[in-house]
C-alpha cells in the first residue's frame, strides 16, 4: 500500500475499489488510511503524475455522502478545484453540478479558495454543464451573495476615513478566484464612484494593482464620466500606474475560444452629434447583438436613444481611438455612427467585441440559434482518457461486460455483451442516467408533481431518497472492477501481487452483484409507486375532462338562454318597416316613424350576410305585411353628384343608373360591384315581406347604425371610386410584362373538390393533452387542414388591395390614413367560419401571386422554422406592403389564442410634386418621380372558442393602432370582443387622430359587413352603433359619411368556407404557370394538393413524409453535412421608422425584387430550370397527384 499510485501500478484499480467501499461506508476510520497515503503521494509525486487527491474527491462527489466529502475537503492534501482525469478540465464542481448533486454544489461553493469560473476541455464552466435548474439557481444566488458581500464592503471603505487602509475581508475577497465573478465596475449607489475611483483618490497602488489583477476596468467611469486616472488629481505615481494596466489589457490577446453567444460591453464612448457640438459622452451598451447608446449610464433601464442591430451593420476602424458603424436600412436609408475612445485599447476592445457581434450574427442561421452543446455532459466518459492502455498479449481478452443505459420505466436492467476495443481497455457505462434522473429532467421547469387527491399516508415523494447515489456507486464499482479484470487478465507470470488482485477481484464482483441487486429492488419499488401515482393521476384528469366538458356545456345553453331572453326584454327584434304588437296594438321603431327607405334593388349592391341559427327556445312574433305596409312614410329621392375620385349623393334629385364595371381584365369571380349613389324609393311589398324575414332570421344581431349601413341607407354617403372600379386599371401593362404571367390571367371560380367529405375525427381527442401548448408544436392530423398554406392565408391581406389605390390617389393624409387603416382590417373578413387550419409550410417555402387586372404581384417566404416567420413583399404602381407574421399561439382548453407579434408595412407611392420636402424619394424599379409615405400596424388577437361540440366561433379583439410616420398621425381601430348578445358580434370603432392628438374622423362599423368614417363635426350626435341615422336630407346636407371598406359577397356552400378570393390562390394551370413556379412554391406541395383533389388518406401520408424529409435537412445541417439556412428571397433589416426588425425583398442588379428577375428569366429559358440557389424541399410529386390534376386543368 505504501508504493500505490492512482497511475502505473498493476494494484492501483484494486486500491480504487477498497477506496470506494470506504467513501460508500462513510466511516472516517476507513478513510483516513487513504489520506495518509494522499498526503504521502503529494510529497513524492512528479508534475504530470495522477492528482491522486481529486481522483479521491471525484469519487467521492459521485458516491458518497456529503459528509464524506466535507471529511475529504477538510485534508489540506486536496484541494476543491482538483482536475481529475488529467486534461479533461474536470473540478469537482463541475462534476456535482453535472451529476445534480444540489447538496455537494452547495458544499463546494462554501470553499473558501474554490473558484466556480474554471473552464474544462469543452470550455464550459460550472453552471454550463448544470444539470437542472436548481443547480444554475444555486451557483447564481452563490455569485449574487458575492457580488452583495462585495459592495457591502466598498461603501464601508467609501465611507471609511481616508487614512484607514482597506478592510482585510475586502482584501480577501479580491484575492479569491471567485472575485472573477464579481463587478468591479459597479458605481456606490452614494457617491456613484467605483473601487478603482476610490483607491486612485487615496493613492493606495497595493488595492489598484489587486483590482485591475482582480479585473477591474482600468477605463471604468464614474457617475460624472470621469475615469480613475481623471480623478487621480496631480499625482503623477497614480497616472503613471494605471497607465501601464491600460497598456497591458489582456483583451489585446486574441483569444481562440469559440463563441458560445453574442459578445456583452458596457461603457462610455464619445459619440460625434454635428459640427456645432462636435462628440459628447454617451453610454453605449452592446447586448444581445444590439448596439445602443443612452445619455446617461442611469438611463439605461428607460430608454435608448438610438441602436443598431449587429446583424446587418458594417464596422470601420479609422484610427487607433476612432471607429465607425454603420447600418443599411429600408430603403437603402443609412444610419452611421462616428465614435471615439479615450484610449487605443479602450478603443480595440469595442472594435473587438463589435466585429466578433457581426460574425457571430453571419454565421448564425437567421430566426434561429445555434444547437446548444450538452449541458450534462458525462464526466464518466472523460475517464477514459485516463486508463492505463493494455497491450495485446497472448491470452485474449475476454469480452467486457457493457451494461446499456435503463429505459425510461426503469423496470429491469439489460446487460448485453460487446467485443473488447481495440486497446483492450474494458469500457463500461452504467444507467448513465437513472430513471429518477430522468424524471426529474423530465419535470424540469414543470415544477414536482404532487398527489393532493390522496388522503392515505403514502409518502408524496418516490421511496429511496439516495437512488441516484446508489446508481452512481453502481457505475464506479463497475468501472473499477472492469479496470482491475484488465490489470489481472494483462499482468505477466510471476508479478508480485496477483493472488491479491484475485481475491479483490472476486470481493468486487461480489459487491457489483449485491448492488445491482439493491438497485433492482429499488427500481422494481420506485416503479410500483410511479405506477399507483400514474394511475391516480389519470383518474384525476379523466374526472377534470368530464368536467370540462359539462362546464362548456352548461355554458353554451346558458349563452343561448341569454341571448333569447335579452331578444324578448325590451330589444330590437325586427328590421327597418316593421312593429310589434304589444298589448293590442302597434309599437313602430322611431325611424319607421319617419321614413322606411328600401335598398336598391342593383344586384352589384347586394350583400351576403351570414345566416346564424335561431335557439330552439327562441320566439318570433309574427307581423302581418299589411300593417307594416300602412305606416310607412312618404318615399325620398336622391341624387348623385360626381367628382373625382370619389362620387357623392346628396339628396334632392334623381339618381341616375348606376353604370356597369369595366370589362377589361379579371376580376374576382364574385366580387359585387359597390353604387357611387344611394336612391332610396318607395317601399313594396315584395321589400317589405324580404324585410321582415331578414329580421326573423337575425333578431337583434345588429343595432340602428349598422341597419342603415347594410340597407344602404346613410344619407350624404361618399362611395369612393377606387371601391367600385380598380384605379390601377388605367395602367397600362406591356404585352411583355404580362406574357410571364398569363397563368394568372383566368383564375378558377371554384375548387375540383365539391364538398367537404373529410374523415371525421374528434378534435377534442387530439387536443385535451395539449392545453397551454403553442400551437405550432401541435401535431393535428391531415384532416383538421383546410387545401391551403399559411403562406397563402397570409396572401389572403391583399384581396381588398383597392383600399390602398384609393389611398394613394386621395390628397388629404387623414383620409389616406383611414383607407390604410381600412386596408389593415379588410382581411379578417375571410376568417369567417374559417376555422380549419392551413398546412405548415415548410423552411424556404414560397408562394406567389399576381394579379394583372389590379396590378400588383406578391411573393412570400417561410424564413425561419422555429419560431415560425413568414415575410411576404407587394408591389404596384401605387404601393408598397410588406410584412412578416410571427405570432404566439396557445391551446387554452376551451379556445385557441393567437396573439401576432409582426408587424406589417404599407408604403404609399406618392408623386414627388404633390408630397412634402422630407419625405424620402422611392428608389425601386420604374418609381422615379415618387416618394414614399410609410405606414405601420400590428395585427389583432384572434380567438376560436366552440370547436369542442362543433360549433366554433371566431373572433378578434384588441386595438390597431396605424400610424403614419411621416406626418406623426395615427388611425386606431378597436376590435370589441363579442359578447353574450349576438349584436356585439364583429364590431369595430375608431377615430382618425392627428399628430397633436386632435381627433379628425370617427369610424365606426363590422368586421363581416363593412367599415364608415365621418369627419368630426359634420354630423349630429356621436358615430356608435346607437345612433339613429336615417334622418330626412335636405337639399342643401353636404357629404357626411365616407365608404371606406365593404366586403365581398361570400358564397355559403364553398368547401372549407374559403372566399372566392381564396380559392384563386391554388390555382395551379399546367401549362402557363406550373412550369415557371420557383420549386419552393406552395402550390408544387404534394400533400397540400392531393388533399385539394380529396385524396386525404394519402395526403395524410404524404404530410408525414414530407415532414421526415424536412428533419432530415435540419438534422444534415446540425451535422454540419449541408450549409446553415438562410433566407433566398428576404434579408432582416432594421426598420429606421420603428426600430423593429423587417424583412426586405433581395434587390437585383437593377434595383428590382431578386425574385421577380429570376421569375421572369425561367419563362425565358421555357420553364421546368433550376433556379439559383434554390434547394428541393419538396417529396416527389406521385404519378396519381399527375393525373388527377390533368384531368382537372
């Protein structure tokens, strides 16, 4: 035992196990032996020898207690930061955080020379290699008790008199290894100076010279911005000192490590503002890829005062104190910043940390990270860096027992046998990770699942509180005993000691035999009390879903109960021209009283509302036509009066027939034509008898306002021109502009598919274990999806793009504002009923659409996977809009919620001579002569409710605020939530506001119908659902009320709900538009568009094909097999406007969309090319999909 090494003697692994079964006893007789010897082998031993102390101190962290290793850590032989293996970078902390060993950490970090900021050969620290969360938790409030210790003392030594010298615990603290982890630079919240400040000002050179060792800033600032050789007076000694800290700054080695995260610098620089005041001070913060920069360092927590995104900046150094940065931003706008240091190495670590935050962001794959390496990496793999390699002898060796890792029910343990490695050295792992542990990993986050329903005594936590020990001492003692089996097996004839390797061989298998037994029993019990708790909890959440559903229940009947008894009390039940007999006689609507106008009878005005089902309990009370027919008033007349662009109607002349829409171009297959007049004429029966069954069937759905807006029926109404007829139909488009585009020139009316006649499945059978889960990570199946992509419901924004050709020709910002606004809402009209969900598209999945008789094309893209990101870019001659979606969505139990977090562009392209000086010049393609006015909103939460029992709702609430920035005003429109009477349903109010916070317009008006605006001040009363409007005109009544939106007519037999609008976006023409579709588009997607053809048993198949092939890709990339992703046809940018990030369009050579230019250049070579730079992500189309769609086009 005296001549034992951990290294080189044929009886070391034997010295090993006796050890282990001494740390596993936790007898301190037992284990003082072995620290005599450690002692003894720390005077003897040679550098590169075996640390025999921390060999010990690892064993004992995996297996014993921690008393033991409170024994072991009191020997002055070993020491807490101990390296074991040799090379591997391993401490002990490293291995009990790894290992999740809460007790041990805590242990540790009482040390007093422990230092928790060693790296190991992987360059991880401590809390890198953490197991869970508690350990991380454990090792931060560790540090944040340091940090609290250390400006404890300093304003004890800020306070303290000049004289006095610093404090022997501050002293200590910056001679500890920990001090690393503390803020040297933190300001005294008193008197705002730092450490440095402070020793400078005493001229105590010992403390400056432990700070800067101890990695105090030397061009640290204090709350003046005033350095510590600023504040060092006229003492040349002070001045002298840190200025060779400052010539010696270790971050003018370069270092080799590799980034694990965007690089982190705070401090002052001097920002050059103008000629006239030249640079001042500020406080620059580099965060997170961010450069930012406050007037203040106390400012930091309020507001920035500008900042650029690392991502698409361009760093210059000038000199050795300057640098400048720069950003290119929409536009092509450049933001620069001219900068200054006080020092070249002051200067050096900016430019450093700067150019390493721009490499970082180029090589990151955009919307994601990096894959975080393993944060429990196996310290028991490291070990076999350090054994002894056996040479080949005679005699082979036997195979080596390999025990595989226990499966997550931890019911048995499989031992299996493998061929020895080519060393001949046994390799062993053992229940690398014990059920428990995976467990607890398992839980993470989730917090520890308790049994409340239980009112027996069984205990709330898995019986055997030290498995996870026992599984580690399992492991040793196995890895020993393979090591002393290889030492025995490998020894020569007539070596000393082989009779003592025999016999401890034989006990350590002995040992090995009855822990496993042990651990078998432990196991078998730890899985009969996880069996009972799992049953128990089953039962609970059985009970908690029969629950759901009877409260759901009970909800909609009460709903409904409601609903039918606020249509009785005291409500509105009929339509315009109807009475209601109450007592025996008639009770009229005070504007029947005056006046029963009735809608034209245009078939271009005619608009379909969506029919809503009447309780069972619901009662109507029938009116006689003839009665009604008795009280109505004298018919109005009224006139039109046009001028462009719009078209008035004030009253007092005959109305002439409204005029047809132009022929030319498409349009869409059932879009209605919207009247520039509104003539009311005397009512008949016909009118009325159609009046009445329209209230029987809506009773209440909708209030005086908007009565008057679905009858037509407003008076003074402008309808503006752009509504009726495209504006961007007097453009006239080249026959070789629109020849690559004639797939678009007839879109279908219709699907192949007729009706809806997908496999029923309950929607609440795959959803109830997914409540609080964001939607994307929800795996539905095939038949949940309606025939579209997300990209193209995304597309779905630009079926009313006439709002924005209005906008752009109108001359008054206000009203530009409002028909941008209008724009912004215009989309949810489509989400009526729609509540089936669109197909995932994939990573670099496209979509594009054009549309010649509006003259305007689109193109989006699927930019980042997780989280999910599409951007999307619109074009014409008149505007730009652009966007991205990026939304957060949960499963809520009863409802889905989807809260959109992107925010979306409308840029409106203004002739330069009829615009402001500032406004920025367009600079696209063929947008010379035109400026820019940019828009910006976010969109509103949507929610769906009553899909349990079939019956879903959708609905949307919240405020969109439209901002114009360049004149500063805002339009905001508020979503109300629908509520329990069903004339609370789509209803949208809003005003117009300018700059100085003056409101201009009112709106007023539903989602599903149409959207009204009034100038403040022209009408009577306020613009609310309320108010009646059906007022006589008088000849002289100006226009009062402005059309800024009116939804299409949506047939109610098409599949999926889909608008007309929608089903164009698919449309897929073999010959004129397949070929020539970049690869990536949507519409090529073989399971998309078998399931439009209603093949849904093999979309289903194709669905989870396409899928593996999408992680295939991802799995090649993490691998390093093909390149990281980035975006083909959209680069991130910061927007300079909002400061936000946007997704600008790849421009080519001339300054168009990249896209467009390739588009076009695949019609040119005949279609069917590859396209550059562009990847196949798609499965091969199948032979059926082929045919089916021959046949169909």
């Amino acid at each position: 035992m005296a001549d034992s090494k951990f290294s080189g003697d044929p009886t070391e692994p034997l010295s090993q196990v006796r050890l282990l079964s001494a740390l596993r006893s936790g007898d301190a007789a037992s284990i003082h032996p072995f620290l005599a010897e450690i002692s003894k082998d720390r005077r003897t031993s040679g550098e590169g020898e075996v640390d025999t102390g921390a060999a010990a101190l690892h064993l004992a962290v995996r297996c014993a207690t921690p008393e033991t290793v409170a024994l072991l850590l009191s020997h002055r032989a070993i020491s807490p930061n101990g390296v074991h293996p040799p090379g591997s970078g391993t401490t002990p902390l490293h291995l009990a955080a790894s290992l999740g060993r809460a007790d041990i950490v805590n242990l540790l970090l009482e040390q007093e020379n422990i230092d928790d900021s060693l790296v190991d050969a992987h360059g991880k620290t401590c809390r890198d290699v953490a197991r869970n969360k508690e350990i991380i938790r454990i090792i931060d409030d560790s540090r944040s008790f340091l940090n609290a210790n250390y400006r404890s003392l300093l304003h004890s030594y800020i306070l303290s008199p000049l004289s006095e010298p610093p404090s022997p615990a501050l002293i200590s603290l910056l001679e500890s290894p920990r001090i690393k982890a503390v803020d040297l630079s933190y300001l005294d919240n008193d008197s705002g100076t730092s450490l440095l400040h402070e020793a400078a000002r005493r001229k105590d050179l010992r403390l400056i010279e432990l700070a800067v060792r101890a990695g105090a800033d030397v061009f640290v600032r204090n709350r003046r911005g005033k350095t510590a050789q600023e504040t060092a007076g006229k003492d040349d000694r002070v001045k002298v000192f840190l200025r060779q800290f400052a010539n010696h700054d270790k971050t003018l080695i370069p270092s080799t490590a590799p980034l694990t995260e965007p690089p982190a610098l705070k401090g002052y620089l001097n920002k050059y503002t103008n000629v006239a005041k030249g640079y001042n001070t500020r406080w620059f913060v580099l965060k997170n890829g961010v450069l930012s920069y406050f007037r203040h360092q106390e400012d930091e927590t309020v507001a920035s005062r500008g900042s650029i995104s690392m991502r698409n900046a361009v760093l210059k150094v000038m000199e050795k104190t300057r640098f400048e940065i720069s950003t290119r931003g929409q536009h092509n706008s450049v933001q620069k910043w001219y900068m200054k240091a006080n020092h070249p190495v002051e200067a050096h670590r900016w430019t450093e940390a700067l150019s390493k935050s721009i490499e970082w962001f180029k090589n990151e794959p955009v919307g994601g990270s990096t894959d975080e390496m393993d944060r429990r990496k196996s310290i028991e793999s490291d070990s076999n860096n350090s054994r002894v390699s056996v040479q080949s002898s005679s005699n082979p060796v036997p195979p080596s027992l390999r025990v595989r890792k226990a499966s997550r029910s931890a019911k048995s343990i499989s031992i299996s046998y493998s061929n020895t490695p080519v060393d001949g050295s046994p390799n062993l792992s053992l229940l690398q990770e014990p059920p428990e542990v995976l467990r607890s990993e398992q839980s993470q986050g989730e917090g520890d699942e308790e049994d409340t329903s239980s009112n027996d005594s069984d205990s709330q936590t898995p019986p055997h509180e030290n498995f996870e020990l026992h599984g580690n001492a399992t492991i040793a003692q196995m890895e020993l005993t393979a090591q002393l089996l290889s030492k025995l097996l490998s020894s020569e004839a007539g070596q000393q000691g082989p009779s003592d390797s025999r016999a401890g061989l034989k006990q350590s298998f002995g040992v090995v035999q009855d822990m496993i037994s042990e651990y078998t029993q432990m196991v078998r019990e730890r899985d009969a009390w996880w069996q009972k708790h799992l049953k128990k909890e089953k039962q609970t959440l059985h009970f908690w879903e029969e629950s759901l559903m009877t409260v759901v229940k009970e909800g909609e009947n009460l709903e409904k109960e409601l609903k039918a008894r606020s249509r009785k009390r005291g409500s509105r039940v009929f339509g315009a021209g109807s009475s209601v007999s109450v007592d025996g006689g008639s009770r009229r609507r005070p504007s029947v009283l005056r006046s029963t106008p009735q809608p034209l009878s245009s078939p271009g005005l005619e608009t379909a509302r969506p029919a809503r089902l009447t309780p069972p309990n619901e009662e109507s009370v029938p009116t006689p036509v003839a009665a009604v027919a008795e009280q109505v008033a004298e018919p109005q007349t009224a006139t039109s009066a046009a001028a462009p662009p719009v078209a008035a109607a004030p009253s007092g002349a005959a109305a002439p027939t409204p005029s047809p829409l132009p022929t030319t171009g498409f349009r869409s297959p059932t879009r209605s034509a919207t009247s520039d007049t509104i003539t009311p004429v005397a009512s008949t029966s016909h009118s009325l008898e159609s009046a009445i069954d329209d209230s029987e069937t809506e009773v209440d759905s909708e209030d005086e306002f908007f009565d008057a807006i679905d009858a037509n029926n407003i008076p003074n109404l402008v309808v503006p021109e752009g509504l009726t007829s495209p504006i961007s139909a007097s453009i006239v488009l080249k026959k070789q502009a629109r020849a690559p585009y004639a797939g678009y020139e007839q879109l279908r009316a219709r699907l192949t598919l007729s009706a809806e006649d997908r496999p029923n499945t309950s929607l609440w059978s795959v959803l109830k274990h997914s409540i609080g889960k964001d939607l994307t990570k929800i795996s539905l199946p095939v038949s949940f999806n309606e025939p579209t992509s997300m990209l193209q419901r995304m597309a779905e924004d630009m079926e009313f793009s006439e709002c924005l050709d209005v906008a752009a020709t109108d001359p008054d910002p206000l009203r530009r504002l409002a028909f941008v606004a209008a724009f912004g809402m215009s989309n949810y009209s489509s989400t009526l009923g729609r509540i089936a969900k669109p197909f995932n598209p994939m990573l670099s999945e496209t979509f594009e659409y054009v549309r010649l008789d509006r003259k305007y094309r689109y193109v989006s893209e699927q930019v980042s996977h997780h989280p999910p990101i599409s951007a999307c870019w619109a074009e014409s001659p008149l505007w730009h809009y652009y966007g991205e979606v990026d939304a957060q969505n949960k499963f809520l139990g009863k409802s889905f919620e989807i809260r959109p977090t992107g925010i979306a562009h409308a840029d409106l392209l203004l002739p330069e001579e009829k615009a402001p000086n500032h406004y920025p010049k367009a600079t696209g393609k063929g947008e010379e002569g035109k400026v820019i006015e940019h828009y910006s909103w976010k969109k509103v939460t949507t929610n769906i409710s009553g899909f349990i029992f079939g019956s879903p709702t959708i609905d949307h609430y919240g405020d969109m605020v439209v901002t114009n920035h360049r004149t500063g005003d805002q339009c905001i429109l508020t979503f109300k939530p629908r509520g329990w009477r069903a004339k609370d349903a789509y209803e949208i109010s809003g005003q117009v506001i300018t700059a100085a916070g003056e409101v201009a317009y009112e709106i007023a008006g539903r989602w599903n119908v149409q959207l009204i605006a009034r100038k403040v001040g022209a009408g009577h009363g306020q613009l609310h659902p309320d108010l009646n409007v059906s007022e006589p005109n008088s000849p002289s009544a100006q226009p009062e009320y402005i059309m800024l939106w009116k939804n299409s007519e949506k047939p109610a037999e098409s599949p999926f709900n889909l608008t007309p609008f929608a089903i164009t976006l698919n449309h897929c023409p073999l010959d004129t538009l397949k070929p020539y579709l970049c690869p990536t588009d949507c519409r090529l997607r073989v399971d998309q568009r078998a399931f439009e053809l209603g093949q849904f048993e093999e979309a289903n198949g194709l669905k989870i094909a396409q899928e593996e092939r999408q992680r295939a890709i991802r799995k090649a990339r993490e691998e390093g097999k093909m390149a990281p992703h980035q975006p083909r046809w959209f680069m991130a940018e910061t927007e300079v406007d909002t400061g936000d990030r946007v997704w600008s369009p790849l421009r080519a050579p001339d300054n168009g969309v990249e896209y467009w230019a390739e588009r076009e250049k695949a019609y040119l070579q005949g279609g069917n090319v590859p396209w550059k730079n562009v990847d196949n992500i798609f499965i091969e189309e199948p032979a059926f999909i082929r045919e089916l769609m021959e046949r169909s086009y």
